[in-house]
C-alpha cells in the first residue's frame, strides 16, 4: 500500500472523531483527506482503501479504547441549522399556532419542561375519522423547516402519506438524544426532550387532531437508538421501527459514537447523563432492557458499509465524509447484530433487515423504510 493509501486508513478514525455527521448525507467540517496525494486514482483510490476496512474494524478502532476518552477536534460550536430556542416563562405546555406548507403543518408548542417554544412538523391523516399517531424523530442535526425527514427523506412520497396516520416529527433536537439531560449546557441551554416527548407533546397532539389510542415511534440514527429506547420504556407505544440506531450506551462502541456524536457538536456529554457508567447511562442501555418490547411490533435495520452506486451519488465525490459513513454504518451493522442476539435470547419477536450496501445517510436509511412501515402498521389498526 502506498504512502497516501496508509494515511488515508490511518485517518479514518481521526475523520470520524472530527467529522461526525450521523443523520447527514452531506459533507464533514473536519480535518481535511488531500485525495489529490492519493495519485491518478482519485475517488477510485480511496474507496479502495475504504472497501478493504473489514467489517469490524469500527470496533478495533473506536470501541478498542475502551472507556478512555481519547481527544476530540473542537467540533462545532454552533449548532449548523440556528440557536436553539430561547428561554421562554412557560406555565404549562400547550398549542401555540399554526402554519400550513401544501400537506404539512408547522405548530408552534409550548414546552414547560424545557422552558421554551419547540417547532412541530405535522403531517395530519387525510382520513376523515381517527387516526393512529406516528413520531419520527430525526438524526443530529435535527433541523427545524422543514425536518430532515422532509428535507432530506421526502416521508411525502411514502406509502404513510396516504395512510390513515399522524405523522408528528418534532424538530430542533441537535445533538440531544432526544432525552432529559442531567443539566444545562452552556450550548444547547435546557434540554428534557424525553419528558417533552412522552409527557407534553402527546397531550398536543390529541387537542388538535382526531387520534386513536395507538402510537408509534420511529427513527434514523440518533433518532433510531432514541426510538428503541422510548419503545421499551414506556406503554404509550405500540411499535417501533429504527433505522441504522446503536442500541447500547455501556459498551465501548456504543460510547464511544454516542460520545463523539455530542462533542463533535460542541456540547458536553456529561451534562447529558453525567460520568460514563452512572444511572442514566444504564437506562438508555436499551440492549440490557430487551423485556420492555415484548408484546410491540419491533423493526429495525441497517446497512453493510459496502459502498453501492447510491452512496457514491449521495456523497457527491467527498471521499471524507464516504469514509466516515462507511465507518459509521459498519460500527451501526456491529450493534445491531449484537441486539439482535438480545432479542432472540430475551424471545422479543421482531423483525431485522441488512442491506448488502448502503453507509451512513439517508438514502441507506431510506431503504427499508416501506417495509418498517408495512411491518408495524398492523399494530396500529387493532
């Protein structure tokens, strides 16, 4: 291997430390790949290099260290899509306002446990009677008007559009988790998503729209592994669909992308469930609380890390961020495997999908979409 081949593998977990774009498909801030010092090759080149990164390797490059938390770039100290929200007095949580774009409805909300104003994406069931409710929650940069999966999914273009469903996607989530953090961050400011998402938003939701007594919860990546965990933890829902989620905060791996995911961003992990191993840890671990899904229908998915056609159009030549997807969804393959394995010794029934291609972006995650949908939409009509 030449020179520029071994330092584009060596930095490939550099790239992902300093680049982490979980729920993106478009380029990385990181430290810059010269594919120019990579000769007449080019992007062909680096993908030789990419492709020969065995599956497993995410593991003996990340998960390797351990809980040792090994040096991060600075990472982003503005969220990409805005500030978030200001602080507002808030009495009690409730509707604020509306505005209508063609099929979709953007609600202003109140948030008592956060003390702020959240933007809701709405996408109510063209059914005249009621209907089931369908969260989504986004990936990292979860941005407001429209969501990513708007934006960047086209959820309008789904089967569900013309379903009998709510589709509710709250938006404005960056870098959280989509739970209560310990404390306030200097950047993020007061997050309690968690408590915003099983306590106040499904109140909402019911005081303006017609819903039945069924509710389900789906995700892309950080929104993925928030969805499995809402799943298990509360009754409020009767399914679950994620796609490309890590399902254990305790393992090394796991850790490790949760980790890099906040502070890459600029926040501080610690502020969201305090030292690595604490309670809060151990209850997100959704892979150690498998008991929790028993009885709900449970899809989920993920890709190889094997690059196909549509991930070389989805990157547009940026042979970094192609890296960092392919390390990301290969880290994402291990996880799933193993929780997988969870489910078959705990006896959840559920039903798993591996795409032979496909890395970290929305396309991969787009996928399996149908059959998520397809599989859990039974739950919902009963």
């Amino acid at each position: 291997m030449n020179p520029a081949l071994r330092r584009l593998a060596a930095t490939t977990a550099g790239a992902l430390a300093t680049a982490l774009t979980i729920g993106s498909a478009g380029p990385a801030a990181a430290q810059d790949i010269d594919v120019s010092s990579l000769g007449e090759g080019g992007v062909e080149t680096a993908l030789e290099v990419i492709g020969s990164l065995p599956v497993g390797s995410t593991a003996g490059v990340i998960g390797s260290v351990g809980s040792a938390d090994f040096p991060l770039g600075t990472g982003s100290q503005t969220p990409l899509y805005g500030e978030p929200r200001p602080h507002k007095d808030v009495a009690e949580p409730g509707f604020v306002s509306k505005t209508k774009v063609g099929d979709y409805e953007y609600w202003v909300v109140d948030s008592f446990a956060m003390q702020r104003e959240v933007l809701v994406e709405v996408m109510p069931s063209k059914g005249e009677g009621p209907a089931p409710v369908l969260y989504l929650l986004d990936g990292v940069d979860s941005p407001e008007k429209p969501s990513g999966w708007r934006s960047m999914a086209k959820t309008d273009t789904r089967p569900l559009a013309n379903d009998n469903v709510h589709v509710v996607a709250p938006t404005g989530a960056y870098a959280s988790y989509w739970t209560d953090w310990k404390s306030d961050d200097p950047l993020l400011g007061n997050y309690k998503w968690e408590t915003f998402l099983t306590e106040e938003l499904p109140g909402i939701v019911e005081s303006q729209l017609k819903v039945t007594d069924k509710a389900a919860v789906g995700g892309i990546s950080m929104g993925g592994q928030a969805a499995m965990h809402l799943a298990a933890t509360y009754d409020m829902y009767d399914a679950v669909m994620s796609f490309s989620g890590n399902y254990s905060t305790m393992d090394p791996l796991g850790y490790q992308t949760l980790r890099m995911t906040v502070e890459t961003r600029g926040a501080d992990v610690q502020n969201m469930w305090g030292p690595h191993g604490s309670d809060q840890w151990r209850e997100n671990d959704t892979i150690s609380h498998v008991s929790g899904l028993d009885g709900k229908s449970v899809f989920f998915s993920a890709g190889s890390g094997v690059i196909g056609p549509d991930d070389l159009a989805a990157y547009k030549g940026d042979v970094q961020s192609l890296a960092v997807g392919v390390v990301l969804e290969r880290g994402v393959l291990e996880g799933t495997t193993a929780f997988e394995r969870a489910l078959n010794q705990a006896g959840v029934e559920h039903e798993v999908v591996y795409t032979p291609t496909g890395a970290h972006n929305w396309v991969n995650f787009m996928k399996n979409f149908d059959a998520g949908w397809d599989y859990i939409k039974p739950a919902l009509q009963g």
